[in-house]
C-alpha cells in the first residue's frame, strides 16, 4: 500500500540548532510530545531521533554533544562520529515504501 508523503507528515516541525547539547533535545521532544527533532541552522542539516538519543547516545552513558558537518550532521559520541545523512528524498521514499511505525 502506497502512502502519499502528504497524510503522514506534520507542520509542526520542531529544530534545534547544530550546536544543542543533546540533554536540551531530548528535553525538547519530551515537551513536545515529538520522536524526532530537524538539525538546522539556515538549511537543514540532518534529523536526531528518539531511537538515536536512546540506542547511539544514552546507553552508552558517555559526554556528547551534537554539532553540524559540512554535509550531514555528525554526533559526537565519547571521540567518534557517527553520520546521520541528511538526504530528505531518501527519508520520503524510505516513508513511502516501506510505512514504518
């Protein structure tokens, strides 16, 4: 079953800044009742999810923070990167075809 881009996104879109410490975004989805939150500043840079801030950052109980790349947003996790890519046509065709939660 085909679902158009349309029914399933939102206006509201909540940001962060690059340069949020990921305490204040987890903070922020949290307040607003969202999973993910858009990394921009100017253009969008990547987006941060739950399952980022719960899987790749919180578990590992260590000193982060996130910050922008030239082209992906990168998190910095105890001294290593890890690339969130950024390709927006890529995370529509993803939602279309495969539906997810």
């Amino acid at each position: 079953m085909k679902v158009g881009l349309q029914s399933i996104y939102s206006e509201h879109v909540v940001t962060a800044s690059p340069d949020t410490p990921v305490e204040e975004v987890a903070r922020t989805m949290f307040g607003e009742s969202v999973g993910s939150v858009v990394a921009e500043s100017g253009d969008l840079r990547g987006i941060v999810t739950d399952r980022d801030l719960t899987v790749e950052l919180l578990a590992e109980d260590s000193e982060y923070n996130v910050s922008s790349g030239e082209d992906d947003l990168i998190v910095h996790l105890a001294g290593e990167h890890q690339r969130l890519a950024a390709d927006t046509r890529a995370i529509a065709d993803v939602i279309e075809e495969e539906s997810p939660r």
